[in-house]
C-alpha cells in the first residue's frame, strides 16, 4: 500500500520548522560566544568589590536596561497571572539570587576556565529536571552525550585540586543544581507562546537581581569602585547579561532543556581562549582533551531524529 504523498502545506510547515530549529542553534552558539568572556569579566570585576555585588550590579543593572520594553509590553504587572509570577520568582531566585550569587563567591577563589568548566555539570540536572516535570523524552544519544560531557569535566579535574578548589567546588555545585531549575521553567513559559521574551527574561532579572542587591548591601556595603570597574560591570550587564539571556529565552522556544543547556557546556572552551590571551592561564593537554571530550558529547546530545509526534507538537 503506497503511502500518501506529502501534501504542500506539510512541507512548508517542516521546512518553517526546520528554520527556526537552525535560527535557535545560531542563537545558542552567539550565547556561548558572549558568555566566553564572561568568567574573565567576572574575575577583573572582583578585583574592586565584592562578589554579591558584582552578581547584583550585573543582574539589575541588565533589568533596568529592560525596563522600558517590558513597561510597553506589560502596560501594568498586574495583568500577569499569580502563577506566572510565582514561576517567575521561582527563576530569578533559582538562577541569580542563588545560583550566580554562590558562583561569584566560587570566583573568589577559582580561575575563570575552572568556574567555567563546571558548567558542563549542568545538563544533569537539567535532563532529569526535563523528564520529570516537562515530561521531556531522552535519547539514548543524549544520555550517551551527557555521559561523554560528565567524563570529559572529570578528567579535566584528574590533575588534582589546588588547595581552597574542593570547598569553591562544592559551592559551584550548588550553582548547578540551583542554576538547573532556570531552563526548566523557562522552557514551560516560552513554549506556551503566550508571554514575550522580554518579558521572560526581565522579570526574573528583576527579581534575582534585586534579592542580589539587598543581600550585598548587607554583607559588603555600598561599592565603591573606580570608573575602570564601573566599565566593566556595565559592560557585564549590558553585552555579557542583556543580550545572551534575550536569546536564550528565545532558544528555548524551540530548542529542549537539555539542547539549550548542552551548548552551555561549549563555553569552556571559548573562556580557556580568552582567558589564556588576557589573564595568562594555561591549560594541560589532558585538560585540551576533556574540553574537546565534552563538545563531542555536546554534538552528540543535540542529535535527534525526527519524529512524527515531535513535529505534530511543535506545530500546535
């Protein structure tokens, strides 16, 4: 029995599909470009004020940027949900409240292709978060790629610690499980298409990022910098914060949880680059070959075949 051709209508919709898959990949890998030099922003920037501080400038200051937009785009917070709010909340404490306020403290004492690296971790979380609450499927060439990834961060650290590294370690591990939670619930927000990206990621900024700044107020008092390190923060916020986390929110449209997150795991590489040009640091070559062992892994899980019921989801 021939099967039915493939009507025109359902050519155009995979081949519309299809294009928004490849502009979402485009958008993660300008993320983990952006995001590259970070580590090293952060590690200039904690030469003249605190971590909190740091994390709080950095987060709000990016919200304020987006303040006009999303006052147009909201015309009044009320009109959102109590729920949405909730889930809103849920991201910016998850994700910069807790999860870059720890990693910021970790900055303090590791280097910033180290604090990078552990970045790798976060597809874990991530995938087991998408299955249990998004009801996300995983491949067994995702969990092999995940697998690959994980090894690939161990073996980066197989050279031993350096003394003050297990305790920085264990807080950045409490990044990444805090930090997991983020791509998650924004993933549940932005699929739904009924609320913008600047929206999405405005608010948690907002939130986080003002928790952040009470909290260094607290603990570090009022930063006093000079306009070298006012340079860089702003710089943070604006080119590191604003920009990559607009087309994250908007990846994550299209893209998986664990796609998303997988890219994230590239950044290490593009840091230990910047950082050996800026900073001097150095890697071993086993360390080079647990970086490349996990873009394998990454290029692994982002392979999928196509299924019928995925393409009847994403057109809906």
């Amino acid at each position: 029995m021939k099967t039915a051709p493939e009507s025109v209508p359902d050519r155009s919709r995979m081949m519309l599909q299809q294009r928004k898959r490849a502009a979402a990949i485009g958008q993660m890998l300008t993320v983990v470009l952006i995001w590259s030099s970070s580590f090293v922003g952060v590690k200039v920037a904690l030469e003249y004020t605190g971590p909190l501080t740091v994390a709080a400038l950095r987060y709000f200051l990016a919200f304020l940027f987006l303040l006009p937009w999303l006052l147009v785009r909201l015309r009044g917070f009320p009109r959102l949900p109590r729920a949405q709010w909730l889930r809103f909340s849920l991201m910016g404490i998850a994700q910069y409240t807790i999860g870059n306020g720890v990693l910021y403290i970790a900055m303090k004492t590791l280097s910033a292709t180290t604090g990078s690296l552990v970045l790798c971790l976060l597809p874990i979380p991530v995938c087991l978060w998408g299955i249990a609450y998004l009801k996300e499927r995983a491949s067994l060439p995702r969990l092999g790629g995940l697998v690959a990834t994980i090894g690939g961060a161990f073996l980066f650290f197989s050279r031993g610690l350096a003394p003050g590294e297990p305790w920085a370690l264990f807080l950045l591990g409490t990044s990444v499980l805090c930090a997991s939670a983020f791509p998650v619930l924004g993933r549940e927000v932005a699929r739904d298409n009924k609320i913008d990206t600047v929206t999405i990621t405005a608010l948690p900024l907002a939130i986080g990022g003002g928790l952040l700044l009470v909290f260094g107020g607290i603990f570090e008092g009022v930063p006093r910098m000079p306009l070298a390190g006012w340079g860089i923060v702003l710089g943070l916020a604006a080119i590191n914060t604003l920009v990559p986390y607009l087309l994250y929110s908007n990846a994550l449209r299209t893209l998986h949880a664990v796609e998303a997150n997988v890219f994230v795991s590239l950044t290490p590489l593009g840091t230990s680059f910047v950082a050996a040009v800026t900073m001097g640091e150095r890697l071993a070559g086993i360390q080079f070959a647990a970086l490349f062992l996990m873009i394998g892994g990454a290029s692994l899980v982002q392979w999928r075949k196509a299924r019928k019921r995925d393409d009847q989801t994403e057109r809906r």
